[in-house]
C-alpha cells in the first residue's frame, strides 16, 4: 500500500476517521478536493470560496471545467506525473471563476484510495495575489533598471560635458593668468618706477592698476583651482585618477602645504602654528595628492575662521601616521559632521550665506586618503572650531639601513651634470598662437632661445634643422598629437636625450612618462614652476641620468631604485649578474650601482669599463656588513 493511503482508507470506513477529516477539511487554509474518475467527488469549503462556485455546483463535474484551455494540456500531463511520483513538485496554472474573473492557483496531487477505489487528493491554493506581487516586483525593477541606466548614462554625459568644458577653460585661463603675471611684472620693474613718486594721483592710479591685476590673478587662480577640482571628481568617479607610489616625506607634504597656504593665511589675518614631529618615518603614496589633501584642509580651515588660529599637526597616533588641521572658526553642528564629506556640500544656510567655495575639496580628500588605505574625519561643535584629522597607515619597515634621502644625496653628488648655454635653445610645440606668444616672451625674459612650431609635423622639421636644447609640447594639435610627437622623438637615437616637457589641458600624465618625457605639467600651468623645471632639466642634462641597480636582494632593488626614480632619474634594476652585463651592454647606463659580491664574482667592473658607451659610467660597489643592509 502506498505511503499515505492507510488514512483515507480510514477515513472512509471509520466513522470516527469521518468526523477527524471533516474537521480537518472544513478548517484547512487551502483548498482540497478528491478526484474520482475525472470528476470531483469531495470539496471542502476553501475551494469552494478560491473557484467562487458551491459544492452543489461542483461535485460530479469535470475537474478541467474551471482551468484555463490554455494550460489544459499542461495540466493534465503534470497531474499524470504526479500521480506516478515522478513530479514532486506542485504546478501552477491560471483558472477561470464562473463571474469570468481569471485567477492563478498553485497544486499538488497525492494519489489515495477512497471508497476502496483509486483517487487522486487534491491541494489548492489561490497564488493571484502572489504572481501579481511579483508581477509588480519585476515590473518596478525593470522601470529602476531603465531608470538606473538613463541616470548612468546622464552621469556619464555630466562627467564628460565637465571634462570637456574644464579642459576647454584651461587654455584661455592660461593666457588670461600669464599674460596678467607678466603685465604686472613688468609694470613694476619697468613702468611705475618712471613715474614721479610724489604725484598722488599717479600714485592712486597705480595703485589701482595693480589692485585690478591683483583681482584678476587671484580670481584667476580662484577659476583655476574649481575647474581643477570638478576634473578630480569627475575623474574619481569615473575610475580614471592616475595614482602614483613612491616614498614621501609627511614632513615634507606638510611644509610644501603650509607654504603654498602662507599668503592665504596672512592675507586673512589668521596666525598659523606647526606642532609637527621630526622623526616621523617615511610612507608609500602620492605625494602630490597627499599635499593637495592638507592644502584643501588649511584652505577650508581659513575659509571659515575670521579670526584666531590654523594649527597643523602631524605625528604618530594608534591607526599609523595622524595629520589634524584645527581652526577657531564658526564649527560644525553635530548632525552636519559627515555631510561635509559629500560631493557639493556645504554647511549653512546658501540661500543666505555667500558659498565659500565649491563643495568638492572635503569630498576629494576623502577619496585620497581613502585610496592610501586611511580614514578622515572631523571633530567640531558651534562656536568651537573644528579639526579635521586623516590617519594612514604605517608602511612595513624596509631591510635597507640607513637615511633613504641621505643615500640619495650621497649618491646623486657622483653624477656629473652638464650646465646649460648661455642661450639654451627650446622649441615650443603648440597649435594655440597665444599660448606660443605667452611662452616665448617668459623664456627670452629668462635668457633662453625659443623657437617655434604649430604642429608635430613643424616641430619635426625644426628638430631635423637643428636639434633643441628642450621642447616643450602641448597634447592636442591638429593631425599628430603630442604623445605621438614625443614617442617619434624618444624612438629616435639621436633625439631621444632631448628632455621634453608637456604643457597641456590633458592630464594624462602616467601614459607621458610611459613614453618617456621628462615633465608633464597641466594648464594652466604657474610660469615660475615651468622655468624651474625647464632650468632644472638644462641644467643636469640627459647625459647622467640613466642608473642601473644590481642587487640579489628584492627588497633592497626595489627601494633603491625607487628612490632614484622619486628624483627624476631613469632606474632599472636586476638581481641577476649575468642579466645586468647584458642590460648595461644595451642600455648604456651612466651609473651603475651593485653589490660588491656580484660585482667581484663577474669583474664588473673591469669588464664594462671597455664597453662602448660606458668608457665613463661611475660605479658604485656596496657591502652587505653581516647585519644585512646596505651601506
């Protein structure tokens, strides 16, 4: 007898069994039935409430009267399936009541005997409302996801309608400034000094021309830091921020921080104070990022203090290396504390107060510090100040003994460096006549021959005439761009030592040193930073900078090089001694530094020495001492 049957035998014999299932049937949440020869022969009054038709109605008819014909079939083979135990699982199949409303219902069938003759025992639920919940679910999903993608598709438009505008603003901006700088300049050295100095209409006058010019630099610069800002969201947004890993100094990000923000400081009458440790060890980050972190939490910090002081600590605290920024300013209420860290938030009332600013800096430092795997926040109250702290984690300690800066220092006194011309040659590589106008008059200011070019294909032709001193090379030009120009010059023998500086809108900076230029700046760029890195590159030339590391340790090559590279040389590395003679051989490095063991073992030395273009190459030996570093 098959698993189940015994009851409704039962049941059916037993008038106790009777009353047990009457009681059972008349109560049950779902309906039941029992099918005897294609027709109902038992209903018990859910089911009679699910179809909407009496059991007058239905006992005695055909159990495929009330189901859709449109899964009749269906029906029938899965109710065949499950009485034969190969269909466990319950069906579901749309029906219609005798009002004409049609309705989804879920069942399952078990196989009995009742009467002493086969049934089938029935179990039906109404799933209507279910089935149109999901119906509901999978509708608003649908809508959230067409909805989701219209608004990433309108992100993706803002970011590039942003990017684009930013990157349009920038080349005007950079004649606006440079032209504005150099105005100025050359008003006070050359002009206001003809005039007569006690004439005070003169003197109110000049005055004002340098006030006017003050506004427009300032409001320049002001114009200049948002669009740089809007870009830096945009580009984290987008996953699109160039990071760069070397070892930086907080020390050093703090004071570079602080002397960016001294005129903003003074100009606002505030008092700043250092509480700074001087034995805080080196990290591993951004160092340009990081100081654009700390200068963002000083400028906050003046924004909203009108009097009283900005303090700038730096030191140790439990999560690794802490920096805080304290002011005396206006605070923050306790429930806007996090907000500030949002995209295009700022505290108070904007539809009365003027905005100080953009809203993105506190955001954007959250996304740097974050990236170096630390952690922002800010402890304030009304009236009380604030103090906006970021901690980073302690890098892991290096096997190399020693002050890393000081072994850069040691080692960089044996490169011999070659001094530029009296008249350094540079050619100006852009398509913008303004720009190449503005460029030109800052380098022959500062003693320098410029030579000019519109295009890639022009700026080829005066290199093949005669070879520059220096280029310096915007991005976007007409036919060939910048990255292609460059390439074409660094794959060249005889032009690939030329140092090349991109000047450009573009912030594409990691795919130029790839290439192999030696700065990448961005517009609009600070003419004082462009000639010290224009000086720099003439001075120490392209013929000592190319050094080679030879260490069987990993972690002693890693750092090494690392260091040389964070100082503007060219590094390569291998621990392999018999590698390094053929990389030496190939790339003519101008010093070589090697571990004294590999270098006795293959004579290093001696046998580089009369390699062609190594007659002058300097090498360095370091000793392992039994400790292990190097020294």
């Amino acid at each position: 007898m098959p698993e189940g049957e015994d009851f409704f035998i039962l049941c059916d014999s037993n008038q106790n069994g009777q009353d047990l299932f009457k009681v059972l049937s008349d109560h049950a949440p779902i309906g039941i039935f029992i099918i005897q020869d294609g027709v109902f022969c038992f209903v018990n009054p859910k089911l009679e409430s699910i179809i909407g038709c009496p059991a007058g109605e239905l006992l005695g008819s055909d159990f495929q009267r009330f189901i859709d014909p449109a899964y009749r079939d269906a029906v029938r083979k899965h109710a065949v399936e499950m009485l034969k135990g190969t269909r466990p699982i319950p069906y579901e199949y749309r029906f219609q009541r005798p009002d004409g409303e049609y309705r989804w219902a879920m069942e399952a069938l078990s196989s009995i005997t009742y009467r002493g003759q086969r049934a089938a025992l029935g179990y039906f639920m109404d799933t209507t409302e279910r089935r149109q919940a999901e119906e509901d679910l999978r509708r608003k999903t649908a809508e959230l996801q067409e909805a989701c993608e219209k608004l990433q598709q309108l992100d993706a438009l803002k970011s590039g309608f942003l990017s684009t505008v930013s990157h349009e603003l920038r080349t005007p901006l950079t004649s606006i400034l440079g032209f504005s700088k150099m105005v100025r300049k050359k008003l006070e050295e050359l002009l206001f000094p003809l005039l007569p100095a006690g004439d005070k209409k003169i003197g109110r006058v000049v005055d004002q021309v340098t006030g006017n010019l003050d506004i427009i630099v300032a409001e320049g610069e002001r114009l200049t830091n948002l669009i740089n800002d809007v870009l830096d969201i945009a580009k984290m947004e987008a996953g699109k921020i160039e990071w760069k890993s070397e070892t930086v100094s907080l020390v050093e990000v703090m004071e570079r921080a602080i002397a960016a923000t001294a005129s903003l400081v003074e100009d606002a009458g505030l008092t700043l104070v250092r509480e700074m440790d001087d034995d805080l060890p080196c990290l591993s980050g951004d160092r340009d990022r990081l100081i654009q972190t700390v200068i963002n939490l000083i400028s906050n910090a003046v924004k909203f203090t009108a009097s009283g002081t900005v303090t700038c600590r730096a030191g140790r605290g439990e999560a690794g290396l802490t920096v805080a920024v304290a002011d005396t300013g206006i605070g923050i209420a306790l429930e806007n504390q996090q907000k500030v860290f949002e995209k295009f938030i700022q505290t108070g009332d904007t539809l009365t107060d003027k905005p100080k600013g953009s809203g993105l800096g506190l955001s954007i430092c959250r996304e740097i510090v974050e990236h170096h795997g630390g952690r922002i926040w800010v402890e304030s109250a009304p009236g009380r100040g604030s103090t906006f702290c970021f901690s980073l984690p302690l890098p892991e300690p290096l096997p190399v003994s020693g002050d890393p800066d000081l072994l850069v220092r040691q080692l960089a006194r044996h490169v011999k460096t070659v001094t530029a011309g009296d008249k350094s040659d540079i050619l100006v590589v852009d398509d913008d006549p303004n720009i190449r106008e503005l460029l030109r008059q800052e380098l022959e200011s500062a003693g320098y021959g410029v030579r000019e070019a519109d295009d890639a294909l022009a700026a080829i032709a005066e290199v093949r005439r005669k070879w520059p001193d220096l280029v310096i090379l915007d991005v976007m030009m007409p036919g060939m761009n910048g990255f292609d120009l460059a390439a074409v010059l660094k794959a060249d023998p005889n032009t690939m030592r030329i140092p090349i500086v991109i000047l450009s809108v573009i912030d594409d900076s990691d795919r130029g040193y790839r290439i192999g230029v030696d700065r990448y700046l961005t517009k609009p760029v600070n003419m004082e930073d462009l000639l010290s890195e224009v000086e720099s590159l003439l001075s120490a030339g392209q013929t000592r900078r190319r050094v080679m590391v030879v260490d069987e340790d990993a972690q002693v090559l890693r750092t090494i090089t690392g260091m040389f590279t964070a100082n503007g040389y060219t590094a390569f590395g291998t621990s392999d001694g018999d590698e390094a003679l053929k990389m030496a051989e190939e790339l003519k490095p101008d010093m070589v530094i090697m571990d004294n063991e590999t270098s006795m073992r293959l004579n290093v030395v001696k046998t580089l020495r009369f390699e062609n273009g190594l007659e002058n190459a300097f090498f360095l030996l370091l000793t392992r001492p039994d400790g292990g570093g190097c020294v």
